[in-house]
C-alpha cells in the first residue's frame, strides 16, 4: 500500500473532517488556512445575534457528538468553540498552517503530484489535494456610490469590527438574507436607532429555540444516544423532506403549504399595515435561502427599528440618502450583503493536467461532478465543492458522505491501481446537462438569490435528499477516468 500524502486547503468544517479522517487512518497531511484559526465561516463571521439555523445536534460530526450544545439553535461562538475542540481531540495542531493561503496548486504531469505554494512562499507537493474551500467567504461588497465617504465606521458583517461600539448608537443595516435579519433582531435591543435597507424583503418561517438544561446536558452525557435522537428526529427529517418536495416542484401542494405557513407569520405577526406591505416579498417562499428567526418580526417593530424600502441613492459623510431625498443620519454602517458564491478556492490559481486552469474549465460556471472531482484535475477532491447545497440539509451531512464516496477513490491510489483519478468528461457532461435542466424547475430559479450561478442557474443538488444519499453511496468508476 501507497501511503498518500494529502494537502488540505481550508480548516473549516470540511477541511477538518478530511484530517480527522487522514488522521485516524495514520496517513500523512497537511492542513493551509488563510486565516488565523480554524471554524472557517464561524471563525470569520462574528456579528452580534450569528446563529445557525440547522439544529445544533445535527450541526455536529456524526463521529464528535457534543453534549454541551447549549441552545437547539447553537451561536456563532459557541459552533466556533466546537471545531477547535474537536480540532485539539484530535491532535491536529502540528498539521496545520495558519495564515497560510494557498495561491498556486499546480498539478505535474511528470510526477502526478500536486506542487502547491502559499502567500508567505511555503511550498508543499502532495499526491492529494482535497480542497475544503467553503462557498461563504469572499464579501460580496455593493457598489453603492460614496461609500468610501461615510464619516464613520462601515464594513461587512463578515469583517464585523469588535473594536466598534454600537450600544446607544444610529446602525444601518444594508441587506436582509439571513445574516441582515439576525443583526437588525440583535442590535434592536441594543441600538439607540437601527434603519434596516432591503432591497428585497424576504419570507420568514417562524422557529424556536430554546436552552438546553444542565440536566438535558448530563443526560446527553451519560446516553449519547439521546443526541442521536435528536440528531436523526424523524419529524425534523419528515417536515425537510416535505419542505425540499415543495423546492423541487413548484406546483406541488408541499411548496403551498410552505407559503402558508410563511404568509400567515407575516399576517399574524406584523401589526401595522402599511410596515406589514413593506416586509411583504413579491416573489415566491423559498425561492431565496428560507430564514428561519424566532425574533425578528418583534424586532422590526420595536420603535427603534425602522424599515426602508426606497432605494439608496449614495452614502453621505453623515448616513445613506435615499431615493426619495431623504437622509438617514447614521453612526456606523453594516453591510449585510452576502458573498461571492462562485469564486471556491479561487483566487487560488490550479492548474491541471497540461496546465489547464480551472479560472478557465470554470469561465462559464463553477461546476464538480457530484460536487467533488472536476475532469483534468487528477487527485483534486472537493468537499461542499459548486453544486453540493441540498436544500437546507446541513452541510456536515453532505461533506461527510462526500468523504465516504471517495474513500475508494483514494484506494486506487493507495493500492497503487491508480496514479490518477479524475471524474471522466463524459460524465461530468452528462452530469451537467442533467443537472441544469433539473436546477431550472426548482424554485430557486424564480429569484436571484446566492444559489444562481453566473448564468442564473442554480447551483444545486436539484433532486431528493433520497437520490443523493444514493449517489454516495460508491462512485461508479465508469465515471472516472482513471490512469
Ligand atoms: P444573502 O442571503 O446573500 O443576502 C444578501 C442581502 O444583501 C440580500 O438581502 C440582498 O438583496 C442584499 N444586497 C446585495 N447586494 C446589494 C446591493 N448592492 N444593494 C442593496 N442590497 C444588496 O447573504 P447573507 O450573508 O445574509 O446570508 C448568506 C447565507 O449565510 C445564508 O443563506 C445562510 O446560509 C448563511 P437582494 O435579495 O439581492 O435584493
């Protein structure tokens, strides 16, 4: 047997499945992070109210159960928190590289081996690459004319500045995906005036969280298998196999009932009628990533907080004016406005086979067979790669089955049957086609939104859960081209 040496690009969730796994198997790896730390998303982002929306029992490595999770809902800190404990269980300091951003990985045709060099001019070769990249890290900062000009503090939730006070201060708010509506719902308890800009409202499904007792978290303890119970809640997967039939098919009577429930939270709860039209979405549930808040609508109707839904016309030293002339006097500004989702391990520059660049494979969309092997690029595997999201199926899910399915693949390389695995471009193509014409009917189609891809296409698992988890089962090797 080969023993493999591997490079991990990235230490969040994914890139730290990958050592764990390398790790238990004894094999040799390196991890390169371009941060400072691992956590990935949850190291990076760090606003106030940052929470996850998939429970936090099945936002857990099925192998590193956490009893401790103190809330259904885990913060950022707290998910944070996890993976560098799992991190330290595992041993995995002495094979990791902080600050560490991996700008070339170029592939040799002489020796099959990756050659991959770092911002700081380490260099590493590798007979693996697994690309652990993550989707939302790349700001996605608006062209919003003056913005440079604003008086005080203005950044992106995603570099939030812990030196910036907002108790007692005028917040501006651009944006409503998920991370606009946790900050407005956060900040209104705290901020002397909060204007939340949305350009789109978005549909709310009303949640609930609620904390753990210490008593629930010894019992977890003693039997893990109550975290399993809750991990693998039959209702939980009942109403998100219900919720992703309604996706897949938009005349279907799951995606009515979903609008239901989103439009009667939006009648119940918002008493005024003229904010109420404001906070009503044109377009249909779902279409957008659904938000799940448990405080928001409370939070948008607390004298404090103030809906604008006219247009910015460009950001003055003192606030944003707006369309209709008016201006709103500010202190800091956030912009909630969400990321490049089609960049992946870009800007890194990776080379293939011949030196073919994947900027160029990738010129008309990011795209990976199954989410996890692009063709000419031998050894290279993706975890959470383009086309991985299902729905609102956490993503520790879907990378893990994504390691499982290519554990064989990587034994080709160990048994020494093969130098070189890379998806066939047959199946890549067919892949493609399939997946586009299914990716088209969802109702992620009827609205922009950070699921489309640069042609407007979604850029989705665009079936069931169920045909997922079966294609993950074993790679069939008629789909590979393997040397
Ligand atoms: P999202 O969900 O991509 O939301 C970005 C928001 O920013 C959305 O409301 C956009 O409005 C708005 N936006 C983007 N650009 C502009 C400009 N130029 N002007 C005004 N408004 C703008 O990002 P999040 O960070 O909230 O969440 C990302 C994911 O992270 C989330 O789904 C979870 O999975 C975790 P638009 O709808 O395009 O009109």
């Amino acid at each position: 047997m080969r023993k493999l040496r591997s490079v991990i690009i990235g230490a969040g969730m994914s890139g730290i499945l990958a050592a764990v796994k390398l790790r238990e198997r004894g094999e040799d790896f390196m991890i390169y992070e371009k941060g400072p730390g691992v956590g990935g998303t949850w190291r990076e982002n760090r606003y106030p109210g940052l929470t996850c929306d998939v429970p936090s029992h099945c936002y857990t490595y099925s192998f590193a159960p956490n009893p401790d999770w103190s809330k259904f809902y885990a913060d950022g800190r707290e998910i944070e928190g996890y993976f560098q404990s799992v991190f330290e269980r595992y041993g995995l300091a002495d094979r990791a590289r902080f600050n560490a951003e991996v700008t070339r990985c170029e592939f040799s045709d002489t020796d099959s081996r990756w050659h991959i060099e770092t911002a700081d001019g380490q260099r590493d070769t590798a007979d693996v690459v697994i690309a652990a990249t993550g989707v939302l890290h790349h700001p996605n900062i608006p062209d919003v004319p003056g913005l440079q000009s604003f008086d005080g503090p203005a950044f992106h939730s995603a570099r939030w500045d812990e030196q910036v006070a907002v108790d007692g201060k005028r917040v501006g708010v651009i944006g409503n995906g998920s991370t606009g509506v946790q900050l407005v719902t956060a900040l209104a308890a705290r901020c002397a005036k909060v204007v939340h800009f949305q350009r789109s409202p978005q549909w709310i499904m009303p949640g609930a969280t609620f904390e753990y007792t210490p008593a629930q978290r010894e019992a977890f303890r003693n039997d893990p298998s109550l975290m399993h119970a809750i991990r693998n809640d039959e209702a939980y997967f009942a109403a998100l196999r219900r919720y992703t039939q309604g996706l897949l098919n938009t005349e279907s009577e799951a995606l009515a009932e979903t609008e239901a429930i989103v439009l009667k939270n939006l009648e119940d709860s918002i008493r005024d009628p003229v904010l109420r039209e404001k906070l009503r979405p044109s377009y249909r549930a779902a279409c957008k990533r659904m938000i799940v808040s448990w405080g928001y609508y409370d939070a948008v109707q607390s004298p404090v907080v103030e809906v604008e839904r006219v247009g910015i016309e460009r950001i003055e030293p003192n606030g944003v004016r707006l369309r209709d002339g008016r201006l709103q006097r500010l202190d800091i500004i956030v912009l909630a406005t969400g990321f490049r989702t089609d960049r992946f391990i870009r800007p890194t520059c990776v080379a293939g086979r011949g030196g073919v660049r994947l900027d160029d494979v990738w010129s008309e969309r990011p795209s990976a067979f199954l989410g996890v092997s692009i063709p000419e690029f031998p050894n290279f595997f993706m975890l959470n790669g383009p086309t991985s999201p299902i729905t609102n199926i956490s993503l520790f899910d879907v990378a893990e089955r994504q390691w499982e399915y290519m554990t064989p693949l990587l034994e080709l390389l160990r048994s020494g049957e093969a130098r070189e695995v890379s998806a066939a471009a047959g199946a890549m193509a067919d892949y493609d086609a399939r997946r586009i014409a299914a990716a088209k009917t969802t109702v992620f189609a009827a609205c922009t939104s950070w699921y489309l891809d640069p042609q407007g296409v979604p850029s989705i698992w665009p079936w069931a859960y169920e045909a997922y988890i079966e294609a993950m089962r074993a790679p069939v090797l008629e789909d590979y081209e393997i040397r």
